[in-house]
C-alpha cells in the first residue's frame, strides 16, 4: 500500500482516508491512490459475497443429497442441482477473474486497455471492476468474433 502522509512517524494508508461514500471522479488524476484502492476495496468484496455463496451452495447440495422415490421429485431435484453447479462454475471463472484484476492492481497495470494501452472509464471500470480492455476496444473485438462466427 502506498504512503500517502506522515504524522509525527506513522505512515498513514490510502484506506484511512478512502471515505465510505467516495466515487471515482473524472477530474482526478487517472488511477491515484484512492481510486486504485477504491477498486481494490470493490473487487474485494465481490470476491467475498461470491465465496460466501459458493460455500452456502456447496452446504445446500450436501443437504440435499437425499433418496427421493418420486421420479417427477427427483428430476426436478436434478435439474436444480445442475443449474446450482452451472451457476457455481461461473462464480469459480468470475473468482479467477477478480484475481487477476487483484494482480494488475499490484502490478499497476489496473485501469489501462490491454489492447491499446489507454485508460479504461471510471463508469466502465465502475461497473464492471474486472474489464480488460477500453469499451471501443471490446466493441471491436466482439464485432470481430461475430464475423468469425458466421463465417
């Protein structure tokens, strides 16, 4: 964590002065301490209620493993059971993606366009926390993929 003051000898941390209802502003400068941790803070806690949920599922299968003679009970117990692992397996790639949002952060490459090197919006990075590339950047790309795909 970065130092940003002194006072008689104690470095104070950029999450002790990163105010509870502080928002990225565009007139700041571009990834300065309080933004970085801003979205540390934000990717931090998704990843928890993310975690937090993967263990309720996993406690609620567990629970669940129960012979249920009904063929109609069961199939639809089934059913439910697949769409939970489904839903599981997309928190596992979104978890792995938050990592590595974590890791640019450390490395000071969060916020910047992988394609074009530019600064990605605060709205965008705002909403989501885990963008790689700038919107016109993942526009492109998605059109590309679209023409490949009908190819």
């Amino acid at each position: 964590m970065a130092d940003v003051g002194h006072d008689e000898g104690t470095t104070m941390k950029a999450e002790n002065f990163l105010p509870d209802d502080y928002r990225p502003a565009e007139d700041e400068p571009f990834m300065n301490e309080r933004q970085v941790e801003y979205f540390r803070r934000k990717l931090l806690n998704w990843k928890a209620d993310l975690v937090a949920d993967s263990r309720d599922t996993i406690e609620g299968l567990q629970d669940s493993t129960r012979n249920i003679p009904d063929v109609a009970d069961r199939a639809s117990e089934e059913t439910d059971r697949a769409l939970e692992l489904r839903t599981r397996d997309r928190q596992r790639k979104l978890v792995a993606k938050i990592d590595s949002a974590l890791r640019r952060i450390d490395e000071g490459e969060y916020g910047y366009c992988e394609v074009t090197g530019e600064p990605i919006s605060l709205k965008r990075l705002d909403a989501r926390p885990i963008a790689t590339m700038s919107l016109e950047a993942q526009e492109r790309h998605e059109r590309r993929e679209k023409v490949h795909r009908d190819d």
